[in-house]
C-alpha cells in the first residue's frame, strides 16, 4: 500500500448562519484503516460526514483524496472517486426497486454500443450484477425488483449498506450502519467493515454504540462542540467505553491530537 | 415461513416476497385500472353507436387528443418529479400569437416564424425551469404566474387581433396528413415515443421519479435534482408551442384564446393516469391511458349526441374516482407485512468482496 492516504482533510470549518458546526476539523484516514467517530449531538458529525460525501461545502479547509487536492464538486464526482456513504437517513426511494435503488446514479448503458450510443441502461444485467452482490455478501433478500418502499427497516439498511460496500472502492462512511439491525445484523455489518478493511478500503465508522466502534475500529476521533478534542489509536493502547463518554460529554477535557 | 424464505438458493435465485404480491398488483393496476375502463367505455360506445371502432372515428381520437397528450408527456415527467407546469395553455397562446406576429407583421418566412414561435415557448420553459429549480421557487406560484403572464403578454403584443393567412404549407401542420394519419397525431405519436424511450429505457425516468419521492436521497447520490427538471420545463414550454402552432395550422388563425384550459386538461390527464400530485410515483403508460379516455369520452358522447359539458362532468367524475382509489392505494401501502423477513446476513458466510473490474470503473 502506498503511503499516501485515503483520505485527508485539513482544518474544516463550517457555519451555517449564527451556528459554528465545525471549527477547523482535520482527519486522516488510511487504506485499510477503520476510524470511529464519536460525539454527541450536534457535535458537527453529521455536518463533516455531509462535506466529505459532497454534499455539503466546506466554509474553509482542504480535503486531500489519495493524496491529491479534492476540489468539492457535488456527491456525483465524490461517489465517483470511490466515496461512499451510507447516510443515516439510508437515501433510498421507496418507489424504486431495490435494484434500480443499488444502481441510482450509476446506472450501466447497454448492451453493445448501439445502446450505449442511446443512452439504453441494461436493466437486466443490474438486476443481475445486485442478486450476485447480495450472494457474495450473504444476504438473503426479497426479489430485487421489489419496491424498496415495501421492505422492513432492517432490510433497507440492508440495501443501504450493501449500496455503498458495492460501490465504495477507496473510502466507505456509515453513518450509524446498524441503527435498525438486530444483534445478528448488527454482527454481519461489524464483519463487512472487517472485510472492507482486508480489502484495504478505509473506513469511517460514526456511532452511538461505544462498544462496535471499540471492536472494530483503529483508531477513535472525538467532536465536541465542532472540534476534534481527541484522536485515540486503539493499536497503541486500548481505550475503555468509559474514556470515550468521558470525552463525548466534556468531564474530560481531552487533547487534540 | 421464516425458514423457508432465509435458505440460500445456490444459483443466487431471490425469494420472492410472496405476502406483497397482492398489494404490488392492485398498484400496477392503477394505470392498468385505467385501461380496463377505457376499453369498457370504448366496447360501449361501440355497441350504442357502432360508428365507433371505425378507422376514420379513430383517427378522430387521435387528431383530437394530440395537443393535449404531446403537452401530457413532459408535464407526466414533471408533476413524477414533484413539479408542475401550470403555464402551458398561456404559452401556446403566446407561442401562437407570436407566430402570427413575426409572419405577419414583422414578415419573417414562414420557417422563421415558427422556430420563433418554438423559441418563445423553449424561453418560457426556461424561466419556468431556473426560477424552480435553481431559485427553489414554488412551481405551483412560478407557473400560475406564467399563466396569467403568458396570456397578458400575448394579448398585450396582438391587441387582442387574430392574424390569418399563413399558407397552405403551414397548414399541412394542422390538417395535412402523413400515410393517412392526420399530421398532430403523428407528431403526438413520435413526441410519446420518445418520451416512453426516456422514460422506460433511460436513467432519466428514474431519476425524475428518484427527485419526486425523495429529493435528498437524489442529491445525496449525485442525481442531478436541479438539471434535469429544468431541462423538462424547457421541454415542456417547446411542446405547448408546438402544440399552439398545430392548433394555429388547423384553424389558420393565430389567437390568444389557444390554449385556453390546456392546462387543466394536461394536469387531468397525468392524474388520471396514476400519476401522484406529490410526486415520487406513476408511469407514463397510464398517462397514455388518462389521454385517451379524455379523448374516448370527449368523442363517444358527442357520437352520442350528448353535449359536451355532460363529457366535462364525466372527466371529472372519473377524476374524483381515481383519486380516491390513489387514496385506497396508499393505505393499502401502509399495511405492515406480517411475514417479511428480515435480511439474513450470516456473519460467517461473508466471503471476501470481489469487485468486477466493471463495477469498480464505471464512474459518473
């Protein structure tokens, strides 16, 4: 693996009006790393999450991709370069099938040129690419032609998880992944970002649940109040549930790293 | 049940989800719902005229329909889109009164003329499209506004006078016909096959329906949520144009007063069709199937010999009808499924992701 990073950004900021969501934020993420991020609410996750998918722009800050300057040009060019997120909101279409949902954006043209010249996406061969991805992945799903609106929760995070381990090839975030999953779930999600990470894909995991970051993660970054107040490397030395909350609430002041 | 649906079948066959198919099948049957009642309402024409399954009778239909169903296509992608096109009737009478202008008055060709007249429309729509999607505008306010703005300006420019006299050439547009199909059905059947191509086989559809169900998901996967519903307001401005000019053709006379109701025919049409008013789901078949039962109605009655305001009633009737069975739709919707099962991911059985080089590679 080159020694270039993943993922780089270099103090973010971000207002929205009076509100400072994130004051001058930086973050490194290897290939094949898993990175926690903690904090409470309105810490400024969702907020670094949302620039880093391109949804959001950043006020100020630089955000380095492979190594190389990442100018923010919409969530199109960042699933483009191999960003993807599963947003706590999953960002599925409920009258869409599961299928058309797994390909939204990315759709494949053809067959053969003449199609492709057309602009003619190959239904057939997505349906076919998602049902061999739900096989590789051990996931046991309704038809993919189901309307996603018809799915239970734990089915579309499913989708939603499943959507961006398919397309992520250099940085996958997963916004609270196993939020509706049960304890089984919840264990096969752990053991994707597992995979992920033999596969050399970094991984930004953001959770409530101390106790799946702990067990998955490298290393642990902590936002309070839009600053990163701790960057922990659980390979250096373990750290306790305990030490997290600690400095998600602020009885420990922490130290940015 | 349970057990039965989470064994992996080694080919990778899905399980289908048997406990919805009822409901799925009562949804396709919204537009198809439509279809049956229109053939119901074409065998009973049929049966008290007998004048009407015949090949001149419907190419009536289909004369009468076009203007309607070419303006019904893009504004079917829109209101799918969560958007709408209230303007359209104003902008063929302002399409139309400028071509009478600029060929009349300011004596350009013919040929000139018309692309104008295109042009006035395609700007309309491009209004409409920038001051929605990229301002965020209201479309129900934008496009009231270019109702009552599309027609004060038309009558404005004309003073209100009806220019005529274009040619037998432009007249062909209007009355001419092509293999024995009068000319606007052509020009509607092609302006529908396009839009089905679009539609159906092209990632535009889901696109448009992707924006209208849920626009934060469309942004947040790259789904271009501001473009693409411009584009389809500039479409839409061209066809109302379009179908301004053909009406133009058909009486050779440029008025203000074309394409006065347009608008609410097109919007009755598209929800006839299954279309929701909120966006987010319908198909462009069932819009089909919305313009011609307007059309059937409209024809058979007058073959009938009932007036044309019973046929207004019975659009409306058959509206209210669709309507609440949109409603029984959606409750249905909201049934929980009692036996769907939940994903079985199987930690053990997760094998090392391979990753086509396809699936890797293919961007944008």
């Amino acid at each position: 693996m080159p020694d270039v990073r993943a993922l780089e950004v270099t103090d973010i900021s971000k207002r929205y009006g009076p509100v400072v969501a994130l004051r001058g934020v930086s973050l490194g993420l290897d290939y094949g790393e898993v990175l926690g991020l903690v904090g409470d609410n309105g810490a400024g996750k969702s907020t670094l999450i949302s620039i880093i998918s391109g949804v959001n722009r950043p006020d100020s800050g630089e955000i380095l991709v492979d190594g190389r300057p990442w100018e923010q040009a919409g969530a199109r060019t960042t699933r483009a370069a191999g960003i993807e997120t599963v947003f706590q909101t999953l960002a599925l279409v409920p009258t869409l099938s599961i299928a058309e949902n797994m390909y939204l954006g990315r759709e494949l043209y053809g067959p053969g040129r003449l199609a492709t010249a057309l602009r003619r996406i190959d239904k057939s061969r997505m349906r076919g690419e998602v049902e061999q991805a739900f096989d590789r992945l051990g996931l046991t799903m309704p038809a993919v032609t189901s309307k996603a609106g018809s799915l239970s929760g734990g089915q579309r995070q499913a989708v939603a998880v499943a959507r961006a381990v398919l397309w992520g090839s250099r940085v996958v975030i997963m916004d609270e992944p196993a939020a509706a999953l049960g304890v089984a779930q919840t264990e096969a999600v752990l053991g994707l970002i597992a995979r992920l990470k033999a596969e050399g894909i970094a991984t930004l995991l953001v959770s409530h649940n101390m106790e799946h970051v702990l067990k998955v993660a490298d290393r642990v970054a902590v936002l309070r109040l839009g600053r990163k107040i701790a960057d922990l490397d659980l390979r250096e030395r373990p750290v306790s549930g305990m030490e997290l909350v600690g400095l998600i609430t602020g009885a420990s002041p922490g130290s940015p790293g | 049940m349970h057990q039965a649906l989470r064994s992996r079948r080694p080919g990778g066959v899905r399980t289908p989800q048997r406990t919805h198919s009822s409901l799925r099948r009562l949804g396709a049957a919204q537009g198809g719902g439509l279809w049956v009642a229109l053939v119901l309402l074409s065998l009973y024409f049929s049966w008290s005229t007998g004048s009407f399954f015949t090949q001149s009778n419907l190419l009536v239909v289909l004369e009468q329909v076009s203007v309607l169903g070419m303006v019904a296509v893009p504004g079917a992608m829109l209101l799918v889109s969560g958007n709408l096109d209230l303007s359209v009737g104003s902008v063929a009478g302002l399409s139309a009164a400028m071509f009478g202008e600029f060929d009349k008055i300011l004596g350009w060709p013919m040929l000139v003329s018309f692309l104008g007249a295109l042009a006035v429309g395609a700007l309309w729509g491009t209004m409409n499209g920038v001051l929605v999607s990229y301002l965020g505008f209201s479309p129900v306010i934008v496009t009231l506004g270019g109702f009552a703005g599309a027609a004060g300006l038309a009558q404005t420019i004309t003073s209100d006078t009806t220019r005529s006299g274009f040619g037998s050439l432009f007249g062909q547009l209007g009355n001419g016909t092509l293999a024995g199909v009068p000319v606007p059905g052509v020009i509607f059947v092609v302006v529908f096959g396009v839009g089905a191509y679009i539609w159906y086989e092209t990632r535009t559809g889901r696109h448009l329906i992707a924006i209208g169900a849920n626009k934060e998901a469309a942004n947040a996967l790259g789904v271009s949520a501001r473009r693409l519903p411009c584009v389809i307001y500039i479409i839409s401005g061209t066809t109302a144009a379009l179908g301004g000019l053909i009406v133009t053709a058909q009486l050779d006379g440029a008025s203000v007063q074309i394409g006065v109701g347009l608008e609410l025919q097109v919007l009755t049409a598209i929800l006839l069709g299954g279309v929701a008013f909120t966006g987010g789901r319908g198909s462009l078949w069932g819009t089909l199937a919305g313009i011609l039962f307007i059309g059937v109605l409209d024809d058979g009655l007058i073959l009938i010999n009932v007036g044309p305001y019973v046929a207004d009633l019975a659009v409306g009737a058959a509206l209210v009808v669709a309507a609440a069975l949109d409603v029984l739709y959606q409750r249905l919707e909201r049934v929980p499924v009692p036996d769907a099962p939940e994903p079985a991911l199987e930690p053990g059985l997760v094998p090392a992701l391979e990753r086509t080089p396809e699936e890797g590679a293919d961007g944008a």
